[in-house]
C-alpha cells in the first residue's frame, strides 16, 4: 500500500513540474497510436443464436423434441375427447339409471378424469426431463469440442454472445469464431451419424 502511495506522490510531483514549464512551440497533436498485435488473441466469442439456429445436431433435437411433444398432445387431446364423450353420454342417460349404476358411473368417471390430468402431468414432466437431459447432451457437445477446438488455436477463453441474454456487450468481429466452431460441430455431428 505505501510503495502504491509513493508511485502516486511521483506521478503527481512529476505532473506538476511538467505543467509549470512551458512550451516553446505548440505540441504536435496526434492520434492515438493504433493498437497492433501480431499475436493470436486468446479470448474469443462465439454467438449462440448463429450457432444454435445452424449446428445439425440442435436442429435434429429440437426437430425431435416438437414431433415428441406433438404426440403427446394429441394422445392426451385423443383421450380427452372419449372422456368429454362418455360424460354426456353418461348425462344423456343419466336419468334412465338407478341411483347405484349413477354412483357407479360418477365413480369411474371421475377416476378417468384424474388418471387423464395425472397422465397430462406426467407427460408434461417427462418432456421437461428429456429436454433437460438433451440441453446437457448439447451442452457437453459443444464444450467438449470447444476443448479440442481451443488447443489447436490456442485460445485460452471461448465467451459466447446471444441477443436474448447480452452477457457480453461487444466483441470486435476478429474475435468471432461462430463460424469456424459451427463448421467443425455440424462436420463431427455428420461423422458420428455414418
């Protein structure tokens, strides 16, 4: 703290003195000096709408997904539909029946109705597991490659940049490798389904 102290007093005696001399000649201005690296950089973005929208693999998933989900919903609607059928049939004659048979039938119909909601849920939940199950999938996917991907370049940070969720504020278009991480996942996606 106190050689942080001292670096400062020098910094300011230093000013000073610089401040109470005066030029003979006005100073030349000039721009900023250009920042020049011959380098690789070590940080690079990739943007994860550009990716997700193109990589094989995602698509292949979410297409899945959709038809899964698809089906779901027209086995529960399929199901709903004979239950909401056999409930006016039942109200159609329901006063052709003895009080037993509409005890009865209440019974069994109320227990088609909760077996439909908890088939609903369930069908509900186990969509939500698969879809957890395949984000990590994707997940690991992408890091796994990107592991690979950053020894070769020798990148030491991936950072990844999305519209919906703006981590990342801006990231000079040099430092974008969407491009050649899309190109080498949808290319190891397409080995692995031969």
């Amino acid at each position: 703290m106190r050689s942080l102290f001292i670096a400062f007093v020098l910094v300011a005696a230093s000013f000073a003195a610089n401040a109470q001399t005066t030029p003979t000649t006005a100073p030349a201005t000039t721009a900023p000096a250009a920042i020049t690296t011959t380098t690789n950089p070590t940080i690079v973005f990739v943007n994860a709408d550009t990716l997700l929208s193109n990589y094989d693999y995602y698509k292949a998933e979410k297409t899945k997904m959709v038809t899964l989900s698809q089906k779901a919903q027209a086995e529960i609607t399929a199901k709903g539909d004979a239950f909401q059928k056999e409930v006016a049939a039942y109200q159609k004659g329901a006063s052709a029946l003895t009080p037993v048979q509409k005890a009865a039938t209440e019974k069994r119909l109320a227990k088609k109705q909760q077996d439909l909601q908890a088939l609903s849920q369930n069908t509900g939940k186990q969509l939500q597991d698969i879809e957890a199950s395949e984000n990590a999938t994707l997940y690991e996917r992408i890091n796994t490659f990107l592991k690979a991907y950053t020894k070769t370049k020798g990148y030491k940070i991936v950072l990844t940049y999305s519209k919906s969720s703006p981590s990342m504020l801006y990231g000079d278009d040099s430092l974008d490798v969407t491009k050649e991480v899309l190109a080498g996942l949808n290319a190891e996606y397409k080995a692995g389904l031969k």
